[in-house]
C-alpha cells in the first residue's frame, strides 16, 4: 500500500504543463492585449501629436479588427487545447494526478469562454463608437 502511495505521488501529470498553462492563460492575456492595443490606437488616432482633435479624426478600423481576429484565434486556441487536455486527462479517478490535470483543463475551458466573451463584447463597442468624443 505504501508503494502504490509512494508511486501515485511521482507520477507525471497526465497533461502536459505548457499546454495546460497555455489553456488556462491564453484567453486571458489575448484580451489584455486586445484591451492595450486598442486603446493605444484609439489614443494614437484621437491625440495626435499630443493634441485633442475632438470630432474631426476618426478611428481606424483595419488595425483594430486584425488585432480583434488575432485575439479571438488565440483564445479560441485555448479552448481547443484545454479542451484536448480535458479528454487527455481521462483515466483513473481514483488517482490524483489525472484529476489535477482535469481541473486545470476546466478552469481553462471556462476562462477561455469567459474571455472569448469579453472579447467579442470589446468587437462590438469598438465598432459601436468609431469616432473620438469631444
């Protein structure tokens, strides 16, 4: 009985831990970095040389929208890969290091589809005020 203690405890994980990082961190840094380099346009677009220009530019949707879509690829990349990581962590309940990578696997899954949302709520006020207020 000891044994078996000993050897469930130096067991590997199931998944693998850059892929169940990258499920779990992927949705989350790809909407921080839509959030920062959207505003940083809409800064660079509405403020040029430091000045307000309130009313006359407007901003540029190409950039946005390729960031928008280079966003929403990676998390929905991290959905697949801690989707694939769910289903690679299968086996035996009764061991602990399966489930460690399961509930890794999870809390990617709902991070990415909490984040996937919040991007696509980001798209959709981005393109709701293309002008800079004044």
């Amino acid at each position: 009985m000891a044994e078996r203690a000993a050897m469930e405890s130096t067991t590997a994980p199931t998944g693998h831990p850059s892929l169940l990082l990258f499920g779990v961190f992927a949705a989350p840094a790809a909407w921080v970095l839509q959030l920062v380099a959207s505003y940083a346009i809409a800064a660079s677009s509405c403020f040029p040389n430091g000045v307000a220009t309130p009313g006359t530019a407007s901003i540029s949707r190409m950039p946005l929208a390729i960031i928008a879509l280079a966003c929403m690829l990676t998390a929905l990349a991290g959905l697949v890969v801690a989707l694939q990581q769910h289903r690679a962590a299968g086996g035996d309940a009764a061991t602990r290091q399966p489930a460690r990578s399961r509930a890794l696997a999870r809390v990617g899954i709902l991070s990415s589809i909490l984040f996937l949302g919040a991007i696509g709520f980001s798209i959709v006020m981005l393109s709701l005020s293309p002008q800079c207020a004044g």
